[in-house]
C-alpha cells in the first residue's frame, strides 16, 4: 500500500489485478445508475429476462421487474465462471471447533447434490414456494445446504442465529409462521457441547411449527418427537441429487432476517430475489476483488446478515470457495483463527472490529510467526473501526500490503453499500469510504438540507437506491414506512445512522440515532432489553444505555427502579438470567444500577440521553425542563459509589 499524508492508496500491484482499477466508473455509473445495474444484471442467469430496470411507487419499489431467476442456478448450473470449469471446485471448506477432527470439504458438485437431496426431503414433507422455513443452526455445511435448499424450491429462509436463546427464536418462528425448522442436536462452543435441540424444542412452543429437522453434529444425547422430530440423515438418504430450480420472480421474496429496531420487537426483513442476486454477486466481485482461485473467509455467523451475504451467497456466485468455522476466535488457543488463515491457504479476510480489538489486547506476540502471504485483502464490518485497530489489523495481520476495506451497510441492505475499492482507494483510518458507484447517498441536516462536508448530519440514500435495499418488514408495512421513510418523505431511505464526509468525499460513519446499540457488532435495541428486564418482578421501571467500551465498540448499563427494596446482587443476577432467557449470551449487560428514579421529560418519556453522558465527557445539558431534574444527582451518587 502506498501511503501519503493519512490516506492509502493501492500499489501497482493490487491495481493491475484489481476487476476495477479506474474511478472513471464512478463517472459513468452517475450519469444512469438504473443502466449501470442492468448492465451487471446481465451477467447473471435469468429464465426470462426483466422488462424494467427499476420501478418507484415511494415507499415501496422493485427491481429488474418481471424477471425470472433462481440464485440456486446462479451458484450452480448456471454460474458465471461456467459449470463445468466450477463442479469439481471446493465450494465449501468448513473447519470444525474440534482440533483433532477433520475439515469438511465439499465441491460444487457435492455441495450441489447435498442442497438437491435436501430440497427434495422438504418438498416431500411439504414446503412449497412462499412457505417459511426456520433455520435455527450452528456453522456447519447443513446452515449452508439448508438456506440453499430453500431457494432452490421458492421457500423463504428465515435463519436464527444459533446462540439465540429459546424465546428469541419462538418470537422469531411465531412472526414467521413457519412450520418447518431446520436444527441440530448440538454444536461445539469452546470445547463444551451446546445443547441445541433443547432450545429449540423450548423455542418451538406456542408456534406453527410442526416438523423438525435436525442435524447429527455433536451426537449428544436427544429427545425426539415422534412424527414431529426427523434426524436430517434419514430424510435426505433415498432422495435425488436432482432438483429442478423453482422460477422466481426478481421481486419473490428470497429471505426473511430478523433484525433490532428501536421498538421490542425484532424486525423481519424481506428481501428479494432478483436484485439480492445481481447486489450479492457484483458486490463481492468488486470489492473483495474475488478471483477464481480465491479463498474466502467471512467471520460472521449466518445467523447474520453478513454471514448471509458474505459468508454464503457472495462467494458461491462467483464460484469461490467459502470457508466456515464453528468454535470460537480463541480456541483453544489465541491464534487459531491465525492457524485457520495458514492451513486453508485464506486470500480475503472479512471479520469485524471487536474482533481485531479483542486480538490487539493480546499484543503480536501470538502472530509473530504467522507471515500471512496468502492474504490480500481485509474486510471489517458491523462498527466503527477506530484508528488503532486499523493500524493493528493493517500491519500485524495485513503485513501493510493489504487494503483495509472499512465497509457500511445494514441488515437492510442486503449487501455493503459503502466502501472505497481495493484497486481504486483511497482508503483512510476511521473512515468507511466512498459509496459504490451508481448510488447516491447524501448527508442531511434535520430540515432535509444537504450538509457541506466536514458538517455532521444524517445519512440517506437516494433513488434509485440499491438493487439489495429491503423491500419491506414482513408483515408490518407501518413499521417499514415509520422506519424508514418518514423522517425525510417516501422517497428518501432514512438509514439511522450518523456521519459526515471529508473533503475527498470519504464518509465517516459516526454511529446510530436511534435507540440501537451495537455491542461487538451486534445489533441490540433498548427497547427489547428494557422489556425483557421489566418482565421480572419486583422492577417497576428500568433504562438500558449502550457506552462506550475498548473492545466491544459499546458495552451496556442498566438502571433499574425497584418496587420492593433488594440487593445490588440478587437484581444482577435475575438481570442475568433473565437477558440470557429472552434473548442470548450476546447481550451481557455489563453494570446494573439501582436507584430511585429515572430521568424523564414532562411527557415520561426515559432521557436516556442523558443517562449516557453522565458516562462520557460530554456536557450535561440543560436537564431544568426535565420532569424530575433532582433524579440526575441521585443517580450520580450512585455511579460514584
Ligand atoms: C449498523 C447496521 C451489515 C453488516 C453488519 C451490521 C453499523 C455497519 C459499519 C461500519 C461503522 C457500521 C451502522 C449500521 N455499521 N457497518 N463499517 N462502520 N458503523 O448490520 O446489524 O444491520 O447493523 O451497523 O450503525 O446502521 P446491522
């Protein structure tokens, strides 16, 4: 990389191999970014081909219409780089937690035969196009089969990451109305088995569900339903590895992911076939710069979007191989993800800053003899990276020769919107980078004038939007319009987050406006972690802020107003168990304090706001307008104690 003043620029080197080299696109994508997608649309495989680019009817709009497509034919039979040239290709390399057992491997072709057999056995068990299909599974190959399966007959996937706790996954199931989840017996998480199957006979209850599937992964000992329980291995034994590909239409829904928004109750996101499609594939192409014999590994769980994208549909469009790893970061040892890099040979890394931060703690000492030379390019994803962590990842891991790409997108989005381009640049600590070429993203102040840069506003993108962009919240359109599409009119995505460009136009995202934390990248909102504390007895009243935190971006706090007098301990521990009841070990809520009353306007609405800044340097602010300004010290004396 080439360096001048605080910005990077990519060498001869990265350039010459790069798919985009020249910032001329940029130019040309402006001038008609519905021509620039089509023509990337092209190169996809399409049963019948779309009539219209892009049709707007604020909120709601499509892409490519009436089009006919399968993504399963995109990653199969029909991939770009040819069947032929891809079916004996390792499309999955899956690397379990274990050390002492063997990595799966399986090539198109075998990965193929696997998502036929299986969407055969769903069809036989009844799920037909349209229908919702939960997939409550840790990172082996079958989370990948089974998303795959799915698509291949028209169902909609709607994946639950695995370390959700049971009533996450029943709230989840119950939006959804699947009747059909996929599971396994257990997985293994630093060396322990998860009894998995347990959660999600708990997580089924008061749902639709009728049929389970599960997965022999850690052979712990299970109960099965009869007629409602199906081990995995005997549904798919008798059935073909053929399995003709149902025709989608582009606007068809592909998946259904939930996701936090500032209410308590998750949100499902629908996205599309057709332009999920053309988003997922050129995405990954351009900006991991995915060649033929790339490796690619993608940190995320699938029970992400990230994993979703990045994990699984990018890479297997462009006929890479993914690899999926099971356990933990750090085990058995600090550098087994650095192991797992050297062993399978890994050319682009995706993982997220918390991530980095968490291994940065740790000095270099446990990489030092790791030279990473097949590395060549790094992603990081979910949260501000911040410039020490860059630096780290930068040259401990990327040895200086690898851009760092910094990129921006949401669960809604489908697919990374904001980056700069490895064979293009610039790239610059702490900043995310220029939008893709062919969208149109501006910074707003409240009144809906575009700011100058350098001048903090709120981040929207514009028309056309994006091919990937959601097409609505499952079953809520109110939801889906008061989110995003009021704050600036139907026209205009409201994207919740904060940021300011410089001068070269590079984008800085500053964080959310909303009542979203992120903690180690995952997306929380206040409003579910207030509902699920308020739900144990004896709380009359509780408030959950996110503050900053060195290694996980945002740690949480909750203030908590008993009914009957407790100690500090016992309302910690019932917090505990209750966060890990409703929602997982994800949302570990750092420090609990009791005190008498919570800040509130006069409208009794909680100022959270001001709860945070008693945490950061930031001023107070004129707290007189507020109903009870005496709670303030209150709740100072007991932060100090
Ligand atoms: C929110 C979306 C889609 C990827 C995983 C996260 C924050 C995401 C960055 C980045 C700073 C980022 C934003 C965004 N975010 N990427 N590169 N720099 N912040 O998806 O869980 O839907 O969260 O994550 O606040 O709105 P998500």
């Amino acid at each position: 990389m080439i360096k001048k003043g605080d910005i990077y620029y990519p060498t001869k080197e990265i350039k010459n191999k790069a798919w985009v080299k020249d910032k001329k696109i940029y130019k040309e994508a402006e001038k008609d970014p519905i021509k620039f997608w089509e023509n990337l649309a092209k190169e996809i495989f399409w049963f019948n081909k779309w009539k219209k680019g892009f049709v707007h009817k604020p909120p709601y709009f499509q892409w490519f219409t009436e089009g006919k497509i399968n993504i399963t034919s995109n990653i199969f039979e029909h991939n770009s780089l040819g069947w032929e040239k891809i079916k004996n290709k390792t499309a999955i390399i899956w690397e379990p937690e274990l050390i002492d057992e063997k990595p799966r491997i399986l090539t198109y072709n075998e990965l193929s035969g696997e998502v036929n057999k299986f969407a055969n056995a769903l069809k036989r068990l009844g799920v037909r196009k349209g229908d919702r299909v939960g997939i409550y599974l840790p990172m082996i190959p079958e989370v990948i089969i089974s998303i795959l399966a799915c698509a291949r007959i028209g169902a909609i996937h709607a994946v639950v990451f695995s370390a959700f706790s049971p009533n996450a996954l029943k709230i989840r199931l119950q939006d959804t109305e699947a009747k059909v989840l996929i599971t396994a017996d257990g997985y293994f998480r630093r060396g322990k088995i998860i009894d998995l199957k347990k959660n999600a006979d708990q997580g089924i209850q008061e749902t639709k569900v009728k049929k389970v599937i599960i997965v022999k992964r850690a052979e712990n000992k299970i109960k099965m339903e009869k007629e409602r329980d199906f081990w995995w291995q005997d549904l798919v034994e008798k059935e073909s590895v053929q399995c003709e590909p149902r025709v989608m239409d582009s606007e068809d829904t592909l998946f259904i992911l939930y996701t936090s928004g500032s209410t308590g109750k998750p949100k499902g996101t629908v996205h599309a076939c057709g332009g999920y499609t053309v988003q997922a594939k050129w995405t990954g192409k351009w900006i991991f710069d995915l060649h033929d014999n790339d490796i690619m590994w993608c940190t995320a769980d699938v029970g992400w979007v990230t994993g979703h994208t990045y994990g699984v549909y990018s890479p297997l469009l462009n006929g890479i191989p993914t690899l999926i790893y099971e356990g933990s970061p750090d085990w058995p040892n600090l550098d087994r993800w650095a192991q797992i890099i050297e062993k399978h040979k890994v050319n682009i890394f995706y993982t997220a800053p918390t991530a980095v931060r968490m291994f940065k703690k740790y000095g270099t000492e446990f990489i030092e003899k790791y030279k990473f030379d097949t590395l060549r390019i790094l992603g990081s994803v979910g949260e501000p990276i911040d410039e020490a962590a860059w630096n780290w990842y930068f040259k401990e891991v990327g040895k200086e020769k690898c851009p760092i790409l910094d990129t921006w997108w949401q669960t809604e989005t489908g697919g990374i919107l904001i980056t700069s381009l490895p064979g293009v640049g610039p790239f610059k600590p702490c900043f995310t980078g220029l939008p893709l070429p062919g969208l149109k993203f501006d910074i707003l102040d409240e009144k809906g004038k575009s700011l100058p840069s350098n001048k903090e506003g709120n981040l929207v993108l514009l028309p056309p939007f994006t091919p990937g962009l959601l097409r609505g919240i499952y079953k809520n359109p109110k939801k889906y319009l008061e989110t995003y599409w009021n704050e600036y009119g139907k026209k205009v995505y409201f994207t919740s987050d904060a940021a300011y460009k410089d001068k070269n136009g590079l984008i800085r995202i500053v964080g959310r406006v909303d009542d979203v934390i992120k903690v180690a990248g995952h997306r929380l909102s206040t409003g579910e972690l207030e509902d699920a504390i308020s739900r144990i007895p004896d709380i009359s009243e509780c408030a959950v802020i996110g503050i900053p935190d060195e290694i996980k971006g945002e740690a949480l706090l909750s203030f908590v107003v008993l009914k009957k007098e407790k100690s500090l301990e016992q309302v910690q521990e019932e917090i505990k168990k209750q966060i890990r009841k409703e929602i997982g070990p994800i949302a570990s809520i750092k420090n609990v304090y009791l005190v008498k009353d919570l800040p509130k306007t006069r409208s009794g609405k909680i100022m959270r706001r001001i709860l945070k800044r008693l945490f950061t340097k930031e001023e107070l602010g004129d707290i007189s307008t507020l109903a009870n300004p005496e709670s303030v010290n209150q709740i100072k004396k007991v932060i100090i104690q």
